[in-house]
C-alpha cells in the first residue's frame, strides 16, 4: 500500500488536499494523471450504464438539497455511527471498527458508545436569524427518488427503467483511513433501477452480472474480487438484500459498490412526507403502482484505489528493476507516448506533428528528453500502454515503432495507421 500512495503522489494521481498547511482528513485532491484516470473511469462507466442502454437515463442533481429530504430518507434518525473515546489518550473510535474492548492505541478504558450522525452539516442563507441548517448529501441517490416523477415524465421511459447519476457525496467519517478508501469527501456512481415488485429478483441477478462484467472489463483481476452477502439481521433499514462486490486490497477486503433491494421504501417516503404523489402509471396495463427499486451503488474513489493496487507491479525487463502500472487501455491516462529517437536530424519534428494529430482523438504525451529506455520507463510507472517512436528509418519510409507497455515488444507499422492501431486498442477493443 505505501508503495501505491508513494508513486500516486511521486507521479501526481493523488495528493492530500491542502498539504501545505498540513492536510485535511479524509480530503484528497486527484492531480493530472490521477484526474484523467478518474475521469476515464466514470466515462466508460456512463458508457457503458447508461448510453449503451436503452433503459437508462442521466441525472446530474445539485449536492445540497431540503432538509426534509434526509428526514424522509431516514438519514436524520438512522444515519449514525456508534462512538467510543479513550478516557486516556482521547482518541475517538467507531465501535464497531473495534476489535477489543480497550483503546487499540494506548490500551486505555473506553466510554460507553454515543451516536453521531455522519452527515455534514451546512448553513443555507446569508444571515443568522433566517439561514436554514441543511446537509451536503451523503449519498447520490435521493435526487434520484425526488426527482422520479418529472423524469419519467419527461423522458417517457417506462417501467422497468433506470435513473444514473454520478456525483459527490460527503460523510463525516470518524477514522478517516487507508488512503482514499474511506474519505469524507468522495464521488459515487448510482443507479436507482425502477421495476415492479414481483421482478425484483430478476433485476437483482441482472445487476450482479453488469457489476462483475463491468469491473473485470476495466481490468480488475476477478482473483481480487467476491460477493458479500449481507446476513438479514444485519440488513440497513431500507434494504430487503444487500450483497457487496469486496476488493482485495492490500489491507484486506473492502466494499467497492453495493447492490440493494430498496422495495417501495424511498418513494413511499418521499410521497408521505412531501403529500406528492409518486406512483406510476403504466399507460399499457393501466396500472398504477409505487416500482420496486433496486441500487447498485458503486464509489468512484474506491473504485480508483482498487485500479491503482491492482495495476501496480514491479519486474526486471534486461536486468533492470522497473515499477509498472499494468493499467487496461480503456481507463490508462495516457494512451500514448511519442518521441523521436533523437532531437536532431528532423525526427523532433516528425514526432511533434504526429503527436498531434493522435492528441485529437487520444491523451498523449511528448517526450524527447533523456535516453530511450528512460523515457519508455518513465511511462511504464504511469501505466501508458504504447509508445511510440520515431527513428531514422521513418525518414525513409514513414515508419515507426510502437512499442507494448505489457510485453515491452516493439512491431513497426505505417505512421498513417497509428491512429487505427490505438483505436482498437484502447477504445474499442473489450476483454
Ligand atoms: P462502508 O461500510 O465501507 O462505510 P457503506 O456501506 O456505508 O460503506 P454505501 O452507503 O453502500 O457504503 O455507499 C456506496 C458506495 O459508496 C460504497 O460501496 C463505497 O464505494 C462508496 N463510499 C461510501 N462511503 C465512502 C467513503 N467514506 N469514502 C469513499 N467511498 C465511500
């Protein structure tokens, strides 16, 4: 794990937000490589969720809403963590993160657990006597439920059908921990899937497939990840099922995404304390009913950090040690290295005026610094997959080679078909 949080901020993916007054808890900001991960991550996720199916729709909804809302979600009353000081040493700890009864950093006597409620809390408006307490959300998805009406209506999409959304969310965790796994700030990927209650276990085993399917095909090791099933007693308030897709991280297992048979719940909600109606009406059955829902509930971070574990390796390529990022094309920062062999003799310029043409389409990088193999390296520890070279034989018959992060072999191809070449690879190309 050190060797991850090491390169993430030797290399700019990720750097502890406002370091150089000493850090926030629990606050991270994703710098240039760790930017373009993250972003390749959510758009292949959107890619594939929500614009290759025609049962599905976006929704990008503010972070702040009424406060009503956490009350009828239940958030207010339940959304709480159990806490324990050490009457020694002070420190504050989540019961249930316990192992012993004693505090686990000076062994000191603990009190007797209080609940917290892991929202944050915000102030609405400019002055004091009418400003109004509110919440940043702690999750995505109860726009999703609040809005339900106007986007069905709207979008005329019918039941069985989907509302996406991506988005920040916020949670005052008590132990902040393990790098961005556990943040108080961080982003997460829901759908809320609407379906008529006698279909939820249907669209139950749907959704564990699309979950397996999707993380497996942006290159997680199907070794690293399991099911967890949540025993019925332990299930959270709104929840009939909940099963857990769990990453092997180097710590041990952790959530990545649930996925949670919600019923009725929300809505139900939502309609008794707003007074709104929010059941459907099935123009073909000329039936009207409240959907079932059920939420595969995935955080973009976690999603991150499983990338970034499972990606980082460490080989010898002509008996030299490298670190390499073995990410998969789809989700890399950059798809491409270009560089000349040398700078002199015209072959910068060939270089740069290919690089941007492939920069229309692709992330690339120019590179002309430094020997060859170094620069090769410099792109194996950020997980580029191809680079590109431009040598003297390209003066002669436009040529290059491209040479293959994974295997490090080099082929030459016609500089026109490059652009091809790195289109199947990294867009089209699936597992
Ligand atoms: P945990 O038990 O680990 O606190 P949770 O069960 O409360 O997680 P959910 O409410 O199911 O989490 O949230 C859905 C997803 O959002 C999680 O699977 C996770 O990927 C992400 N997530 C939740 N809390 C955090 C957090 N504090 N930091 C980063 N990601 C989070």
């Amino acid at each position: 794990m050190e060797k991850v949080v090491s390169l993430c901020k030797r290399r700019g993916f990720i750097f502890q937000s406002s370091e150089i007054y000493g850090g926030v808890n629990g606050c991270w900001d994703f710098g240039p490589l760790g930017v373009e991960l993250k972003r390749n991550l959510k758009n292949d996720w959107w890619y594939v969720n929500v614009l290759q199916r025609d049962d599905m729709v976006g929704l990008d909804a503010s972070i702040i809403m009424h406060p009503q809302v956490w009350v009828a979600s239940g958030h207010v009353e339940q959304f709480h963590d159990m806490l324990v000081d050490c009457k020694s040493c002070k420190h504050r700890f989540r019961q249930d993160h316990l192992d012993g009864s004693r505090c686990p950093d000076c062994g000191g006597e603990l009190t007797e657990p209080k609940a917290f409620n892991s929202m944050l809390r915000t102030r609405l408006g400019v002055s004091d006597d009418t400003a109004t307490d509110t919440y940043l959300r702690p999750e995505t998805c109860q726009s999703i439920f609040v809005d339900f009406k106007d986007i069905y209506a709207t979008s005329r999409m019918k039941i069985p059908f989907g509302i996406a959304q991506i988005g920040k969310s916020f949670r005052n965790e008590v132990n902040p921990r393990n790098f961005i796994f556990r943040s108080r700030e961080f982003e997460q990927m829901e759908i809320e899937f609407f379906c008529k209650e006698p279909e939820e276990a249907k669209w139950f085993e749907h959704w564990l497939e699309c979950i397996w399917t999707w993380y497996t095909d942006v290159g997680l090791n199907p070794k690293k990840i399991r099911w967890f099933e949540h025993p019925k007693e332990a299930l959270a308030h709104y929840s009939k099922r909940t099963t857990d897709l769990e990453y092997e991280f180097p710590f041990g297992w952790g959530e990545l995404q649930g996925l949670a048979n919600r019923g009725t719940f929300d809505l139900t909600q939502h309609a008794q304390h707003s007074g709104k109606d929010l059941s459907f009406f099935d123009p073909d059955s000329k039936e009207r009913f409240v959907p079932s829902v059920i939420e595969p509930s995935a955080g973009v971070d976690r999603t991150c950090l499983a990338i970034l574990c499972d990606a980082y390796e460490e080989d010898v390529i002509d008996e030299e040690p490298r670190v390499v990022m073995r990410f998969h094309p789809r989700i890399a920062p950059i798809k491409a290295g270009v560089f000349p062999l040398v700078k002199k003799d015209g072959l910068a310029d060939i270089a740069r005026d290919l690089e941007r043409k492939l920069r229309r389409k692709f992330a690339t990088f120019y590179d002309q610094g430094g020997a060859i193999g170094r620069r090769y390296r410099r792109m194996d520890e950020i997980g580029t997959p191809f680079c590109i070279t431009v040598d003297y034989e390209t003066k002669e018959n436009s040529t290059v080679t491209i040479r293959e992060r994974d295997t490090t072999k080099q082929e030459r191809l016609p500089m026109d078909e490059v652009g091809a070449y790195l289109e199947k690879r990294c867009t089209s190309e699936r597992n």
